[in-house]
C-alpha cells in the first residue's frame, strides 16, 4: 500500500492549524472539515446558509484538488454551532447533492474554529 498524499490547492483557505485539507490514499480521499472561509479574501460570511454554501464550495474544491468531485463522496460529516441551522444547512446542502444522497452525520458543537456557525468533512473515492 502507498504512503497517504497530502492535498492542497490555491483554491482553499490556508489551514489554520498542523494539517492537511485533504489526504488520498487507499482508493479514498479524506477531507478536513471545511470552513466557510473564502480563500482569496479570508472573510466568513455571517448567515448560515451562505456559510453552509461556502463550505460546501471548499469541499468541492479540495475533493477536485484530490482528483474526485461531489458526486463521489461516499460520507459526510456536519458541525453546526447551532442545531435550529438544520433545516437551512439542508436547503443548501441538497443543492450541492444528488440522489443517492451520501451517508451523513450532523452534531451540534459548543464552537467552531474562527467563530464558524458549520464546518464540513467528507470521505470519498478518489
């Protein structure tokens, strides 16, 4: 088996920590959560659904840089800081998606790094 491949690109806000935005090994990719941060002015919208809409753009965007796409994500992972965000996090979200729908888990934290009201993570083919 090879080693784990790191996965970066311009089009993603610098980590804000000791990681990698995505790694691929195995035949899958493994995203960090994804962070409504826009990578070019590093600015965080304040709604919800335009967070979730921002994330989601990242997630693309570091699954793309890995070599697989939205359509190949197999599991997702949702943390929102306020679970009443539900039901429009989902309103988003299904714009992103299509049936099947990945397998998906949602919790609600205490916080989220940078004051984020929704981080998202995801695990796919490669």
């Amino acid at each position: 088996m090879s080693n784990p491949v790191s996965v970066t690109s311009d089009k993603l806000p610098g980590a804000v920590g000791p990681y990698s935005h995505a790694l691929v090994g195995g035949g899958f990719i493994f995203t960090s959560g994804q962070l409504p941060v826009d990578p070019a002015t590093r600015a965080m919208p304040d709604d919800i659904k335009e967070q979730a809409a921002l994330s989601l753009t990242n997630l693309k965007n570091v699954l793309a840089a890995g070599g697989s796409s939205l359509g190949q994500v197999m599991k997702t992972t949702v943390y929102l800081t306020d679970i009443k965000d539900f039901p429009a996090v989902n309103e988003v979200y299904a714009t992103f998606f299509q049936q099947p729908y990945p397998a998906r888990s949602c919790f609600a934290v205490k916080e989220l790094p940078l004051g984020a009201k929704i981080e998202i993570e995801a695990v796919a083919l490669a």
